[in-house]
C-alpha cells in the first residue's frame, strides 16, 4: 500500500512566489514549445508535492525537475511524426484492382487455420521469430512450422483466384 505525502502547507505559497520564475528559468535553458514548458512546469510542481523537497533550496529543485522534463518531452516531439489525414488519403488512393486483391489476401489469411493466421498475422505486423514465440507460447521451431504452412496455404490459395 503506497504511503500518503504529508503536506507541508506551504505549497500554495510556494506556488504563488516561485511559478513566473521557474516557467522563465525553463523557457531560457530548454528551446521548445510553450505547451511543453507549462507541461515541464507543471510535472515540476507535482512532484514537489509527491516528494516534499527541502524548502531552502526547492527553487533549484523545481528548475532541475522542470528542465529535466522540458527536455524529455521536447525530445519526444522531435521524434513524432506528424501526419495530415487528408494528404495521406490523396497519396494513396487504391484502385479497384489493388482493393480488390488486399481483401483477397485478407479473405485467405481468415481462413488459415487459428494457429496459422495468428502467426502469420504477428509476422506481418512486423514481430521477429523469437517475438512471435514468446507471444504465443510456442517454440521458435514451431512458428517457423506455422509460418510455412500458412504461406504454401495462401500459395494456393492466390493460385486458385488466379493471380
């Protein structure tokens, strides 16, 4: 059972006398969003509640944590990828011939059996021998079993639709 911070009663105060300065410290040290600096901030002061630091020094304390978590969430921005929905859609619009031969492959990849199609569905999802493995359970000589019967399945199966 997690133990209850006790409060010290003095964090409003803090709160009051210290925010404009560390949102400042922040905003200079770390070049990022706005959002992320009031987020920074924001975490800053949750965790001097959650940890109750030692007031004679909690404005270098919040400007450490605040930095520290500036700096995380900026890094994490960066490596976002931001799509627009709309270009995406006119980019890659499918002809009938390619939807057509994706439900195809869908309709065959149903009808393998469980074992098959879960691991085949794993691999195409991009998941390694040894990740499929420890998912479900089963030996790395066993996926590659699976694996190869749903192929030489779906073999036949593009054959018989004639593709």
């Amino acid at each position: 059972m997690p133990s209850t911070v006790r409060l010290l009663g003095d964090e409003a105060e803090l709160f009051a006398r210290h925010h404009f300065t560390l949102r400042s410290r922040v905003a200079r040290w770390v070049n990022t969003s706005s959002a992320n600096v009031d987020d920074a901030c924001a975490i800053a002061w949750l965790q001097l509640v959650r940890c109750q630091p030692w007031r004679e020094s909690v404005l270098s304390w919040l400007t450490t944590v605040a930095i520290r978590e500036a700096v995380r969430l900026d890094r994490a921005d960066r490596r976002a990828c931001y799509v627009d929905p709309d270009a995406l859609a006119n980019e890659y619009v499918l002809d009938a011939k390619l939807q057509r031969d994706a439900f195809d492959a869908l309709d065959a990849l149903a009808s393998l059996p469980e074992r098959q199609g879960r691991v085949a569905a794993l691999q195409a999802a991009g998941f390694t021998y040894e990740e499929i493995a420890s998912l479900t359970g089963s030996s790395r000589r066993a996926v590659d079993r699976h694996l190869r019967r749903a192929r030489e399945a779906l073999r036949r199966a593009r054959r018989a639709h004639g593709s």
